[in-house]
C-alpha cells in the first residue's frame, strides 16, 4: 500500500514538473475529446433521425380488380404472418377514392364516372428489414401471389437513405480515430520529453536495483491524469454547450441535445485510457 502511495505521488509529481508539455497535451486531448463527443451526438441524432424517415417508409401493394374477398383474405393472412412486416393496411377501392379526393381535391367519379382504383395493401417494414436488400427480397416472394398485380415502393428514396446512413457511420468512424490517434501521439510526446529530462534519475534508479515496472508506473499514472483531467475538462464543456443549446437556442435552431450521465462516464474513461495509451507508447522505448 506505501508502494502504490509513493507511485501516485510521483506520477502527481510528474504531471506538475512536465509543465507546459503537460498542459499542452492534455489542451489538444481536452479539444479532441469535444471533438469527437459532439461528433458523436451528431451523428446519433442524424442517424435516429435517418431510422426516423425510414419508419414512414412503406411498400403499397396493388391488387388485381378480379380479387376475390377470400383471396383478399388469404393474402393478408400470409402478410401479417411474415416476420419482416410490421404492419399491415388494407385500401379498399372506397377508401382509395377518399384518399384520391384528400390528395388532389377531385372526386374520382365526377372525372371518370368509375372508380378505376384497384384494392391495396400498405405495409411497413420491421426496422431490421428497412434496407434495399431486405426489400427486394420480401418483393420478389410477394410476386408469387396470383392476386397481386403490381408492387410500388421508393427504391431511390431508400438507397439515398441507406447511402447517407453509410455516409454518416465512415466520417465519424474516421474522425474518431484520427483524433483518437493524434492524442495519443501527443501524449506520448509528452511523456517522452518528461522521460527524456528526467533520464539520469532513471539510469540510477536502475543502478540501486529498481525494476522497469516500478520505474514506469509513475509515467503511466501521469499519462492517466492527462487523460482523465482532458476529459473531465472535456465532458463539462460539452454540458455548457448542451445547456445553453437547449435553454436559450432551441428556439432559433429546433435542436435539443439529449446526453446521458453514461455519456460522461464513458468520456472520462475513455479519455482516462488514452491517456493511458499514450504513456505506455512512450516509456516503451526507454524502458524495454
């Protein structure tokens, strides 16, 4: 327990004399951490809002006129027990002349004097199923059903959709690791210079029998500390802009930042392991 004491003191010790190397490396990982914190909320809230436009996506299926109420039945049968649909609505050809009249203000039969509308299903797909390889698949099995006469669905809608989506995950990912990889670069550097300037002290630890590991381990602390200070910095600024957003902007942008108290956590300990990253990266090449 003394042991462990006397290591945390020093790696305390340590981060206070590295001075400006250590303000400057926990400055970029602080900034880096915002970065990709709120690039994080970013692109979760673009992807809800993504899934969000995807639940209005429907698939309408025409039925042929010559149907009959049995065949009618059976198909909504087979359709309501087919795990990709979610739900099922059935458009008579009554209600296919209301929904004519509500969308373009005209009454089917004072234009034609019949109604040429054929009777329909509508149905929505479990979200597992919103991509256009799911769809196709279900398309071409409901092509087997003699009574339907024609499938229609957005297909360029949801390739734009599933496309933006693809968008969305590779930029984060990327500026993920890019910052993530630039912060522990500079950490590293900053461990190195402390290394560096304190060598001697080192080289005679050595002399007195001292083992890398005990040598190392308040350079690793130090590297925890740089990352745990950063992120806290970090995770309270991201609060500041979180509530000034949702309590003096939202009205001006319609934006509310919704963040977790795991959020936080997992800013800290993520910050905390780069720091922590860094210093391991660092020490290696003095102590192998």
């Amino acid at each position: 327990m003394i042991v462990i004491t006397f290591l945390i003191k020093e790696g305390f010790k340590s981060l206070i004399r590295s001075k400006y190397a250590g303000a400057f490396a926990i400055l970029v990982i602080w900034i880096a951490l915002i970065i990709v914190g709120l690039g994080f909320i970013t692109a979760r809230d673009a992807l809800v809002t993504v899934n969000d436009i995807k639940t209005q996506f429907d698939i309408d299926i025409f039925l042929k006129k010559t149907s009959t109420p049995l065949e009618i039945k059976d198909l909504a049968t087979t359709l309501t027990r087919m795990r990709e649909i979610e739900e099922v609505e059935f458009i008579s050809i009554d209600k296919a002349a209301n929904i004519f009249e509500e969308e373009f203000g005209e009454d089917i039969f004072e234009i034609l004097d019949y109604n040429p509308l054929p009777p329909s299903f509508t149905i929505s797909l479990n979200r597992l199923y919103r991509n256009p390889t799911s769809v196709e698949s279900i398309i071409s099995k409901l092509r087997n059903e003699e009574i339907i006469d024609e499938i229609k669905y957005r297909k360029k809608f949801l390739l734009l959709l599933e496309k933006y989506q693809q968008t969305v995950l590779i930029v984060i990912v990327f500026i993920f690791l890019f910052l993530t990889l630039m912060s522990v670069l500079l950490i590293s550097h900053s461990i190195k210079m402390t290394i560096f300037s304190r060598r001697e002290i080192i080289n005679t630890l050595k002399l007195i029998g001292a083992t890398n590991n005990f040598i190392r381990s308040p350079f690793i602390i130090e590297g925890l500390l740089q990352g745990f200070i950063a992120s806290c910095l970090a995770s309270i600024t991201i609060f500041l802009i979180s509530y000034i957003q949702n309590n003096y902007l939202q009205p001006i942008f319609n934006y509310q930042i919704i963040i977790g108290y795991s959020y936080y956590i997992s800013m800290i300990i993520f910050g905390s392991f780069m720091g922590f990253i860094g210093s391991i990266k660092a020490i290696r090449r003095f102590l192998a």
